[in-house]
C-alpha cells in the first residue's frame, strides 16, 4: 500500500490484455511483472495466461495443438478451440473494472484489438503501454483514448496507477463506489 494509507484500486479488477500467440514467451513475461505489482496493491488480476478459470485455457500446449492443427487444414477444431477462448477472454473484459493493454506494434494483436474496442465501449479505463513509445501509438488510438492513459514504460504507468490510488480527483471514467 502507498504512503497515504488510501488506496482506492483495493478489491478492483482488471484485465491484463496483450497479444499471447505470436509472442516470444506468449505473452507471460510482462504480465508476471505487473501482476506482482497490482497483487501488493490489493487489484484482482484477470490474467488470460494464469485464467481463475478451467474454461478457454491458452498455454503452450493449447498454442502447438492449433498450429498442428493448421498445418492438417483442421480449421473447425481451431474455430472451436478458439471461441471457448474468445469467450473466456471478453467476459473476463467485462466484469474488469480497469484494462491494461500492453501493445507492441511488433506483433500482431487481434484479440487484443477486440478486447480494448470492448472495453472502450463500456466506458472502463483502459491503460495502454506502447513498447515503442506513446509517440508510436496509432492515430485511431490516440483518438479513441485520453493520451493520458497511454504510456511509453511501465514505470510510467505504475506512476499513474499510484496517483489514481491516493487521489481525490474526479477522473476521466474512473468511478470508486463506497463499498
């Protein structure tokens, strides 16, 4: 917890959204990091590579048997596999309170392309990081967020997520109820 001894991000949820199956260490690394950085200030971590769930599962293994599954021309076992996983995925979205995104203009990122837009339109604030710098993001974005939820590091983000935690700021969609 913080200095203050307020930390109004206690019991929310959020979702950690980026790409997962054409990355390097599906998607797990970053979301390790800020998973651990979240759990030390009481957030519930929604994350699609650790899922409180047994539904939709997206691991390693998941990732090989639909790249088999390519490569036989299997697409209907994929489309299966797939929507369980989609599904999974966007309920996650939406019973988060907040949404991280990390996109990396390196990868493809489909799903998470969707869950941001999803997110986005149920008025959740959404923080983006851009592995190549706020400067790189894309104009649709740029039009789509407040650019003060965009952030080129991590530390800049946990910046912000520390202001939003002790602040008596009204802020753009961020809404504490008294519980």
């Amino acid at each position: 917890m913080n200095m203050s001894g307020k930390n109004r991000l206690a019991d929310l949820r959020t979702y950690l959204c980026g790409p997962m199956d054409r990355v390097a260490d599906g998607g797990v690394g970053w979301r390790i990091y800020m998973s651990s950085y979240l759990q030390k200030r009481d957030v519930v971590v929604l994350d699609p590579c650790n899922k409180p769930t047994d539904m939709g599962i997206e691991d390693l293994e998941n990732r090989e048997q639909r790249h088999q599954w390519k490569k036989d021309g299997e697409y209907e076992k994929i489309a299966e596999s797939m929507r369980m996983i989609r599904n999974t995925d966007l309920r996650m979205v939406d019973v988060s309170d907040f949404i991280i995104v990390n996109l990396d203009l390196e990868s493809y990122p489909c799903g998470t392309y969707e869950e941001l837009f999803l997110a986005n339109r149920q008025k959740k604030p959404i923080l983006l990081r851009v592995a190549q710098g706020k400067e790189s993001t894309p104009d649709w974005l740029l039009g789509t967020l407040p650019h003060e939820t965009i952030f080129s590091t991590w530390e800049e983000m946990k910046d912000y997520l520390e202001y939003i935690s002790t602040s008596d700021d009204l802020l753009d969609r961020w809404v504490f109820f008294n519980f």
